[in-house]
C-alpha cells in the first residue's frame, strides 16, 4: 500500500503543463515518496484521450489512465479516489506542480501524527515558474486545531490538503458534481464540518499555476449562476448542528463566493450587468436572511476593497465601471513602461 495516492483529472490540459505536472510528480517518487498516480480523464477530445498514455509512460511513476464520459472536475475526482490505495489522498489539477522536498515533508508528518485532514500553503505562479505570489496561513511546524472555524474560510479548494482517505471514505460526503464553478469550495468545506478534525503545517507543496485558459478565466454565461448550485450542494450535505455551530463562518464564506465573486463574474460577462442580480440577492436572503450583520463583513471589505462594497450593495453597473477604469489604467501603465524603455533604447 503506497503512502500518497495523488488523483489528477485531466480535460484537454495543454501538453506543456501535463508534462510539468507529471515531471513533479516523478520528482517527488525520487526524493523517497511512496506514491501512486491516478490519472482520470474526463472526457478528453478522441485524439487526446488517446495520447495520454503515452504523455503518462514518459515518466518513472506508478500511474494508472482511466478514461470516463466528461462530468467536470469532481466527477473525475469521485472516480479518482474510489480507485485510490494510498493512506493518504492529495488531490492534483493537471496544469499544477508539486514540490519534492515540501511534499516529503508533509507526508512524513501525516504518517507520523495521523491527522485526518492535513493543511497547507501554496505558491501562485506563472507558467514559467516564476512567483506571482504565496499563500500562506499556516505558519511552523504541525499543529492540530481546536475549532474548524479558522479553516472554513481557507477551505476552498480540495487540492489545499491531505486527506485521511479512510476518514474521507467514512464522511459519507459526494464531492459536488455538476456545477463547473465553485465544486471544489463546496466540497471541501463539505468534508471539513463531516470529518470534524483538522491540522495544519507551514509548508508549501504545492504550486497552483495560473494560466489563461483555467477555469476561472473564462466563464461562460451560461454557467455564472453555478456557484449558487455549489454551494446548494455544499449546504444540503453540511449536518444542521454544524451548521448552526459555524453559522457566521458558513454566511462569511457564501458572501464572499456567492455574491462577490459570482456577482463580479456575472456582472462581467452579461450584456446587462445586472442581468442575475436579483437571483444573487434572493439567494442570500433566503438561505442567510441577516447576511448584511454578519461579524466577518468588515474583515472582507478591508480585504476586498471598493468593489466588495458596490456588488454587495447591489451596485453592481458601479462595479462595472471601476473594473474598466482599472483595466485602462492597467493599459495606459503598460505603455507608458513600453514607450519609456523605447526612448532608451
């Protein structure tokens, strides 16, 4: 049995980033890291799916290629970790890369301390490598938390830690399929209040790589809405004791998915911005009727600055225009740094 079964999903992911991701992972078998490789494609184009394989044999890792109908991410995830051996479960995006030394050492802590959830850092990075910026809220060594309270909020991505896969298996949680945007906050979150225990380390194993093309960068409008569809999952598997014990974190989390980063999504992509507000708005008001007093909302404004406050106040045209201002601003910026190096050329 392999310590570390990492479960990748895969669609169409551009050949240069699954090589990278694949020559992570083999890094990280080299530096003594009992692992295994499940790789899921979920639906890929024929003639991609098909050269998976041999994208796959190029490397000296224990891997596996399964090939399901397209169902998005989580479907391939589900799949993924049902197939899985490992004692623990590290979920992977195929456009993302590992850190060898990093990674040992958070699997050598997992398996040494036995936590059932094991947080840690990442660094965002260009396709180059280069730092475009880190998070990091875990800090020293390995810690095991009193309360989950301080995690909900950085619970939104299921690549942001090791699971136990026996507590993931005994949580009775589905990750939440269907939605394309937000499944992953919806099912994190959703694992952390079942499993009720979790840990952290001050490592950073991980590198999510921001390209143009990901998911998020690109959202159709037929799809804006689907964050209240996440979340709908992530509420409906969320035990009613847990979710009046972390009320005001629970409200916190879907401000800040739903309304700000759904409205800012929906008000960009709509001819009308205002086109889904009202279904913004009903939503929050029904499912947290006193969102407007909730504790945390001072906290988010600080961090989300002038365009927090316009889309959740419903000004939403406002908002609009703030981001075109910006995006001049950012242009103008640009070439006037292009001219100025020219004049010293």
């Amino acid at each position: 049995m392999p310590d570390l079964s990492i479960v990748i999903p895969v669609y169409n992911t551009e050949e240069d980033y699954l090589h990278s991701c694949f020559a992570s992972i083999e890094a990280c078998a080299r530096v003594g890291i009992s692992l295994e490789t499940i790789v899921v494609d979920d639906g890929s184009d024929p003639s991609y799916g098909a050269g998976l394989s041999d994208i796959l044999a190029g490397y000296d890792i224990r891997a596996s290629l399964h090939h399901k109908v397209n169902g998005g991410q989580n479907s391939a995830r589900a799949l993924g970790a049902s197939l899985a051996t490992g004692e623990y479960l590290l979920f992977v995006d195929s456009d993302d890369r590992l850190v060898p030394g990093e990674l040992a050492r958070v699997v050598d802590v997992a398996l040494d301390l036995r936590p059932k959830i094991l947080c840690f850092n990442y660094d965002r990075v260009a396709p180059d490598g280069s730092l475009l910026s880190h998070f990091g809220p875990w800090r020293g060594g390995y810690r095991k938390s009193e309360s989950l309270s301080g995690y909900i909020p950085e619970s939104d991505s299921l690549v942001r830690q090791l699971y136990c896969r026996t507590s993931f298996i005994e949580s009775g949680i589905r990750l939440v399929e269907g939605p394309r945007i937000g499944e992953d906050m919806a099912s994190a979150v959703a694992l952390l209040l079942a499993i009720g225990e979790v840990s952290s380390i001050g490592a950073t194993p991980y590198l999510y790589v921001q390209r143009p093309t990901s998911a998020l960068h690109e959202v159709p409008e037929e799809r804006v809405l689907d964050i209240i569809k996440s979340a709908d999952g992530m509420l409906a598997q969320i035990a009613p004791d847990k979710r009046k014990r972390y009320a005001d974190e629970l409200e916190a989390l879907c401000i800040l998915h739903v309304l700000f980063w759904g409205g800012t999504r929906s008000a960009k992509v709509s001819e009308n911005c205002d086109t889904y507000k009202p279904e913004f708005f009903r939503w929050m008001d029904g499912n947290f009727p006193a969102w407007r007093e909730n504790p945390y909302m001072g906290e988010l404004a600080s961090r989300c600055g002038m365009a927090f406050r316009l889309v959740t106040r419903g000004r939403w045209r406002a908002y609009v225009v703030l981001f075109k201002a910006k995006g001049v601003l950012k242009r103008l910026s640009v070439r006037k740094g292009v001219m100025g190096g020219a004049s010293h050329v």
